[in-house]
C-alpha cells in the first residue's frame, strides 16, 4: 500500500477506535473521506498546528460535523495540541473531543457544527471575510490577507435548504477561494439516498455560478490531487468538487451501508476492517513513521514564518493599517469607543425626537460606523424596511469587495448563519436585518452563535401589532420571548431613540454572545431623563417615571409600551394613585444585577403590572402570583395599528385597570 493510502487508514482506524470506545459516534464519514482528508490536509493546506489562532491559516470546515472522528484525527496527527488521551476520551464529560466539533474547546476547531448545512454556510461567510479583509488591507507587494476556506460537507448538508441559500450568493458574489468537498457516497441515516435525494448536484451548482469538478475518485488520491489542482486554479468562482465514495470504506461487512453511518462497528468488525487494511497496530497506537508522515508542524512553521516576514515589512510600510488589521482580528474595540459613544447617546437624548426605533437604529449605525470600520451590515431584502444601511455603506460584490453592505436577498437563515462565519473568521462585527416574525427562519443561527459565544447583531423591526396591515402572518407574538429564552443572547426591545442608541453601544460591547434588537415600526414618542437615568439604560431595566409620595403599584413595561404606561401613569397621579414606570428594555439583563439594584428598581412588596405587546408567560417571574400582566396570547389581526391595539386591550385605559386591580 502507499504511504499516502497508509496515512489515510491512521484515520480510519483512530476514528473506529474512538467510536467503539465511547460506544457512541459516527464511523462512516471519517472513513469514507480518508483519502480526501490526507490529501486536503497534508498536500495543500496552509495551517500551523503549533499557532491554531494564525491570522492567515487556511479555515476548515467539517460541514458533516456527526463525522467528528475524522477531525480529531487530523488535528492529532498533524501535531495540534490534542493528545491520543483525548482521543480515548471522545465524547465523554469535559473532553476535548466532544461529540460533535465546537470552536474553542478543541484547538483547530473553526467553528462548531452538526446541525448539518450551516457549517457549510459559515464557511461562505469565512469567504466573504476573507474576500472583504484581503481587498481593505492588501497592498502591492505584500498580501497580509490571502487564504482559503475548505469545506467537508454530505448528502445531508446539501439536502438541507440553507445549502441552497448560501451557495446561491456564494456563486453570485464569486467567492474563488471557496473548496467544497462534496462526499458522494448516495447513504444518509434512512438507507439509500436515491429515495429522496434525486438532485442534479452537478447541474444545480452550475447554475449558481459555481466550478463543478464531476466524478472525483475520493478514494484516489492522485485523483484527489488533480481535482484540487482544479480547483485551485479557478480563481473567480467557488469549486465544487463531487467526490464518489464508499461510506464505511474498509470495513468489509457493514462499507457501503447505513449501518456504518451513526454506531460503532463492533468488535468483531473492527478486528476484519484491521485486518483489510493491513493495519496491526493495537487500538490508539499509531506507528511513528506514521505520526512523521502526518505531523504538520515543521511545514506549517515554516509557511508561517514566510508570511510574519512579509506582513513585518508590512508594519513598516503601513504601520497604521497593520495596527488597525491587528485591532480587528483581536476583537478590540478602538481606544476612543467609550468616549464617542457616550457622546451618541448624550446627542440622542438632547435631540429628543419621537421616531421608529428602527429610524433610531439607523441613527445608531450612523453614528457608530465612522468608529467601527469592521462593521459589515445588510438585510435579507428588507433595507428600506430595516433601515441597515448608512450614508457611507458600499455594497458588497464580486466587483467590489471593500463593500461593507450585503444584500442578501430573501435568505433570512443564510444570512444569520454567514454572518456567524464572519465573525468567527475575525476582523468583521456583522449585522443583519429582517422582520421579527422570520426571526423563526434565522433561529438556528442565532441559537448557534449563542452556543459559540459570537457577537453578531440582528436587527429586528416590526416588532409587534404595531406593524398593522400586514396581519397576523407578520405581526410577531411569541418572538421575543422566544428569543430571550435563549442561553447567552442579549435581546433589547427600547422604548425611544435615547434606549435605541444605548442598546446599540451594548451590542457592540458585547462579547459572550449574539444581540437582538426588536424594533418597532411606528414612531415612539421621546422620554425625559436624567444623565443618572440614562446611565442605568445599560442595566437593562430602570425607573423611568417615579411617584411625588412612595410608589403603591410600579408598571413595568418595554418597547411601545412604555408610552402607554408613562399616560396611564400621569392619568392615575390626577386620580390620587402613586405609580412608578420601569423601563426593561432587556429583562434578561436586569435579572443579572445585583439584588441590591433589582430591590431598589422594583421594590419587594409593591404590586407589578408588566404590559408588552406580546406573549405574556415569562413575565410573571418579575410580577409574581399576585401581579399583572397585560399582553397578547393570540395571533393579531389586519387592521390598522391603532385599532389593534384598542382591539386587543394594549392601551393606557387597560393599564389603569390592571393598576387599580392590584390596590
């Protein structure tokens, strides 16, 4: 056997040991795509397994992320920092090999995948960075910027109806350097493909704008070499290549069959598949010509140093750009950040207009965008109705890549999903906008980033009834609750432009998870504060309006609702009753404050009344047993704003009731 076809099966059998091991994984698709991984990983990748974090190492993307094994075995081999007792360890509590990828538990990981299509989506978002990246910071001589972006994906990923999103816009925005390593093997968990997975692949990736390289041998592997060679050469279009495999390769019982797809092998099977690969190493015991051959680390040591030389003479040509590079990538937010954002809000509130929140928003980007230059906004079709652009905003093309706006076109899930790639490649804070009802098509996305710890803003208008016409199909009224129930996402719904402003610097500020912004269409009139209050926005909930005498009811209220309780709060100071309106714009946030905070805002023993135009459950962990909660818990109606909300009881009138009510 070659030496090639040697390294291969170290795969192979790293992976079945592990699987069998943990009596738990997914043997097929690391031995299916053996070949192409030694191939991928040894014969053109550009990585440094000693430094995972390398500015410019190519980006690699297990699509197929319920093939983990295959992954782990790469970075093993190639010499990361994962020992073979991590390998043991696969899938057990608190390994480094968990049971499907995640980024910043295993070293090498680019991003965490399994649910299947959106690895593959955030590798064309990894693209678009790259693209955007390369063509702000490279200068003649010296290309800081300049690597690929490889992606393993099977028949699941490309059933799934984001592949079809993403690879649509990968095509139309001429991603060159994106590889896609299609694992044709015809076999998903149900048994033969062919029942339900009848696609032209070839044909439909055609039509998309794509290189399609047909009818690779993926278990050849000088095969493997020229149809990457093709694809590399191709420097204006994406590359597909269509690689026929056998799932299970080796094992000469189960090779070819959905049984090998999601469960060990078996003892018995696993002695037959050593014995027919000629392996005879025990479990977990690689030999050391084996681990020579693999190791990565003297080539990857050396690509680096080339590039560190050229990006020094870099520095010293372009010191301000290779500090600016240097500032992106880690994250960090520019030294006069604070300052001028503070400065914004200040503005807002001297300003005291009554407009949308979602105008407020892109007030917000305005005036933020002249200090975030790693800003890259867009909608999924929506611009004039989001408002994510700004006055300086380019689009974003195959012509022009220094364009920081992507329209998206109608691909809510796609989008969200990219923009998880953007940020997980570094160097760009994105943002995206839609309407909060399909906040649904983006969920996956946002739960994912969420699980990542990535700061990625979406913006969400038309955030309730308050959207009229369109009716129920586009009026949201489970969505931000649903949103907030997610662990590590920041939802703020403000009240005017002044709580819009600082929910926008927080978004930035954030660096654990995704934020959601819901906005509203209708324009929201302006609230007076002090400097004091508005410093207290940022704690997620706040008196906004407090009683002359101790408060006997205190009104809890977000979004367009606030101005509703601020009248029926005026109303019931006329009638004797003392009433304070706390604004949360972002529960979530407020629920983490110290207590001492929490009493002081809501005092314990004073009855609550919460009003948001929304499903009402999660509001009564603030307003207890005995308080109130003015919501919706139907679907609206087609009519005009204003009807709705007499329609349906969300009104100043309502809220002295309920007030009155709990005394």
């Amino acid at each position: 056997m070659s030496a090639s076809g040697q390294l291969a099966n170290a795969l192979r059998v790293l992976s079945i040991d592990a699987v069998q091991q943990a009596n738990s994984g997914h043997p097929g698709a690391p031995m299916g795509m053996a070949e192409i991984a030694e191939v991928v990983w040894n014969r053109f990748m550009s990585h440094n397994p000693a430094d995972p974090q390398w500015l410019n190492r190519d980006r690699f993307v297990l699509s197929n992320g319920h093939g983990s094994m295959l992954l782990y075995s790469l970075l093993h081999l190639t010499g990361y920092d994962l020992p073979i007792e991590q390998i043991r360890n696969f899938r057990q509590l608190h390994s480094l090999t968990p049971g499907h990828p995640e980024v910043d538990v295993t070293p090498g990981v680019e991003t965490t995948t399994g649910p299947l299509g959106q690895g593959l989506a955030n590798a064309v978002g990894m693209a678009v960075a790259e693209k955007h990246l390369a063509a702000e910071f490279n200068r003649a001589g010296h290309q800081v910027i300049d690597h690929r972006t490889w992606v393993f994906a099977g028949d699941g990923c490309l059933m799934e109806g984001i592949s079809h999103e993403v690879c649509s816009l990968a095509g139309t925005l001429g991603l060159g350097k994106l590889n896609l390593f299609y694992d044709d093997n015809g076999i998903s968990i149900d048994g033969k493909v062919d029942g339900w997975f009848t696609d032209d692949t070839a044909a439909r990736f055609r039509s998309y704008g794509w290189q399609v390289i047909k009818d690779v041998d993926g278990h050849d592997a000088d095969a493997i070499v020229a149809a990457t060679e093709k694809a590399l050469a191709e420097t204006d279009r994406p590359s597909l290549l269509i690689c026929k495999t056998v799932i299970g390769k080796g094992s000469p019982n189960k090779a070819g069959s959905h049984s090998v797809h999601g469960a060990p092998l078996g003892a018995d099977e696993i002695a037959a598949t050593r014995a027919a690969l000629g392996w005879s190493s025990p479990p977990f015991e690689i030999p050391a010509d084996i681990y020579a051959g693999w190791d990565g680390r003297d080539r990857g040591g050396k690509l680096q140093a080339h590039w560190q030389d050229d990006f020094d003479g870099y520095a010293q040509a372009y010191p301000q750009l290779a500090a600016e590079l240097h500032r992106r990538m880690s994250g960090d937010l520019p030294d006069q950040w604070a300052e001028a954002s503070g400065e914004a809000v200040a503005m807002t509130a001297a300003a005291g207009a009554d407009i949308a929140s979602r105008k407020a928003s892109q007030l917000a980007i305005e005036a933020f965008a002249p200090l975030l230059p790693e800003f890259f906004g867009g909608s999924a079709d929506l611009t004039g109705s989001n408002l994510t652009n700004w006055s300086t905003c380019e689009n974003f093309s195959a012509a022009n890549p220094t364009g920081n706006y992507l329209s998206y076109g109608v691909r809510e899930f796609g989008m969200a999903a990219m923009m998880n790639g953007m940020t997980l490649h570094g160097g760009i804070l994105p943002f995206g906008g839609t309407f909060l009802t399909f906040s649904d098509y983006s969920r996956n996305a946002i739960r994912m980033a969420a699980l990542m710890k990535q700061r990625i803003i979406h913006v969400f208008t038309h955030d309730s009834i308050g959207l009229g016409e369109d009716g129920p199909t586009h009026q949201p009224v489970e969505h931000t609750a649903s949103l907030r129930l997610i662990p590590g996402v920041e939802v703020w719904r403000p009240a005017d432009a002044v709580e819009t402003m600082v929910a926008w610097q927080q978004a930035v500020e954030y660096q654990l998870g995704p934020t959601a912004l819901i906005l509203s269409r209708q324009t929201l009139a302006h609230q007076q504060r002090s400097d004091a209050t508005i410093a207290q926005i940022k704690q997620g909930g706040y008196c906004l309006v407090d009683s002359d005498s101790p408060a006997q009811v205190v009104i809890i209220a977000t979004g367009s609702e606030v101005q509703l309780a601020v009248t029926a709060q005026r109303l019931l100071a006329d009638q004797g009753v003392a009433v304070r309106v706390v604004s949360m714009p972002n529960p979530k946030r407020f629920l983490k404050q110290p207590t001492s905070y929490r009493d002081e805002v809501l005092p314990p023993g004073i009855p609550r009344v919460a009003v948001e135009a929304g499903v009402t459950d999660s509001w009564y962990r603030l307003v207890g047993d005995q308080g109130q909660v003015i919501g919706l818990d139907r679907f609206g109606e087609s009519a005009p704003a204003a009807e709705l909300f007499e329609l349906f009881g969300i009104t100043p009138q309502a809220v002295i009731d309920a007030v009155k009510d709990c005394l």
